[in-house]
C-alpha cells in the first residue's frame, strides 16, 4: 500500500500534520495538496480540536517549494486552476478555527515559504532556510507570496526577498518576523512537547475567540475591531469555560476545560 502524502499524530486533539514526499523535500504537488485539503477538511469540523501543528517529513525540508516537475508544461489555464485550489487548501489551513503554528524543520522555500504564512506563527529550527526563489524559474510566486509575505514582514523586506530571491538563514528569518521562534534543530522536538502542552492547556473556546478577534479584526478599522473584541468577550462569559477558569483561580487549582462544542 503507497505511504499517505500526509500523515496525522494527535495528542488530545492537538492535531500534528507531517508532509510526506520526503524524497522530494516535500514539494507540493496537487495529490499532497489534495490529500492537505482532505484532512483540513476534516478537522475543521471537530469541537474537540485545539491546535494543529504542521511541518515535513525527513530531516532537510520543510516544503522545497510548488512541485516544479508537475507545473514545467502547464498552460496558462492549467497554471491559474493549479493556483486556484492550492490558494483555496492554505485558506481553508488559515481559517481553521484554532490556532495553527508551522515547525520549519529544513528548507522552506517558494510554495513552502508560502504554506507557512498561511499559518498563524511559526518556530523552526536553526537549520531553516528560507525564500520565495520563483522569480529564478520565471515565475511570481502563486500561493499568495506576494500578498501574504508583506503582510508579515513588510513591503519593503518582502520585495527584497521576492525580487532577488535570495535564501535567508533562521536567524535572519526571525528578525525580520518571519519566524516568531528559533531553537537548536534537535530541539525542535522538545519545543513541540511544549507547544502541545501550552496549546491543549487553555480555554478552548478563549482560544477560538482570541484567533477570531485577531483575524476578522485585522480587516476591519480599528473602532469595529474593539467592537468585535468587546462582543467575543463578553460572549465569553455565556458559557461555562470563563467560571470554571476564573473559579480555578481562586480555588487555587488547575482549570478543567471541556472542548470547544
Ligand atoms: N519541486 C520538485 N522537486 C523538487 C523540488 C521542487 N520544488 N525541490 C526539490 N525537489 C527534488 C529534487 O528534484 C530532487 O529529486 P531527485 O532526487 O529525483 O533529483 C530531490 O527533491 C532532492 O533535491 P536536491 O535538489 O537534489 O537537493 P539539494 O540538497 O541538492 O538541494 C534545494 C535542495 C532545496 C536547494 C533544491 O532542491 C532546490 O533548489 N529546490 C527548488 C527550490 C525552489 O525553487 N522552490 C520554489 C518552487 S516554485
């Protein structure tokens, strides 16, 4: 039986998706990109969900990039639906009602870089390389590089990395804000320990809300944002999760939270 392009660990619903072409770096092509959307798809609709984690197979990648062999001879027409549904998969990993986090463990490149941006933060490991190099194949990047790379980093900083193509190292990629977190790569393992921990650990439906009130937010002018945020909090206090955190507090132990609904 062929292996699956992408594989799914879950630890109390702090779901841990691997990409799986390790002979090809993990570059996307459309079966991974369908396999992707498939298992989004799922978990999208799971109130027991708290965080996904997504990163690569092996020990070199992350995501080399799109899959070069497969879009070498495609069409105008070919290249625009390729684009189409791999912009709609990142979408839906970025609409995910909680909080979805990249562990960049290699090269990140072009379609990976992309993928990661997509994501709502990302950690890597001190082996990481990152770039959008597709202007050296005689391409703009197409899973919203252009779009989602000057939103994190800045017009500036992205149209540097985008026009010369250059591949920056982990460190570089955390001080311009591209990564939020960078650590030794054997100890990107213990750092995901953690992360499950930190992730699983909180109110769920706090979690949900807060990633909601960042991105619908950030749309929006900044009197309707503070109006959506006043709304998720006081929403908040509806359900049972705000009394029994606030109640754990001064009870002096450990809050004991159900899943989101
Ligand atoms: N698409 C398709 N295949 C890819 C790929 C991609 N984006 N990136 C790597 N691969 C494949 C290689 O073709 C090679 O396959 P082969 O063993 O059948 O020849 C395999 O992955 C290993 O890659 P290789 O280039 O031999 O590894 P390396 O360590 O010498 O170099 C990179 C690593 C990442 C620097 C290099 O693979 C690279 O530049 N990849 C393309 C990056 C890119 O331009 N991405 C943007 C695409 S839009």
């Amino acid at each position: 039986m062929e292996e699956a392009l992408v594989l799914q660990e879950d630890t109390a619903g702090v779901v841990r998706l691997t990409l799986n072409r390790p002979r090809a770096l993990n570059a996307l092509n459309s079966e991974l990109l369908g396999e992707l959307d498939a298992a989004l798809a799922a978990l999208e609709a799971r109130g027991d969900l708290r965080a996904v984690l997504i990163t690569g197979a092996g020990d070199k990648a992350f995501v080399a990039g799109a899959d070069i062999a497969e879009m070498r001879d495609k069409t105008p027409d070919q290249a625009r639906r390729f684009a189409v549904n791999a912009l709609a998969t990142l979408k839906r990993l970025e609409r995910l009602p909680v909080p979805v986090v990249a562990l960049v463990n290699g090269y990140c490149l072009g379609g990976g870089c992309e993928l990661a941006l997509a994501c709502d933060w990302a950690v890597a490991g001190d082996n990481a390389v990152f770039g959008q190099p597709e202007v050296g194949l005689g391409v703009i990047p197409g899973f919203g590089g252009t779009q989602r790379l000057p939103r994190r980093v800045g017009p500036a900083m992205a149209l540097d990395l985008i026009t010369t193509g250059r591949r920056i190292d982990a460190a570089e990629a955390l001080r311009i804000g591209l990564v939020n977190r960078v650590v030794p790569r054997e100890e990107l393992e213990t750092l995901v320990d953690e992360l499950t921990g930190q992730l699983g650990a909180n109110g769920p439906q706090a979690v949900r809300a807060a990633k909601q009130a960042v991105h619908d937010g950030m749309n929006q002018p900044l009197d309707s944002a503070l109006a959506l945020e006043t709304s998720l909090f006081a929403l908040g206090f509806a359900g049972t999760e705000q009394h029994e955190g606030m109640s754990a507090f001064v009870e002096k132990r450990p809050a004991r939270f159900g899943d989101a609904g």
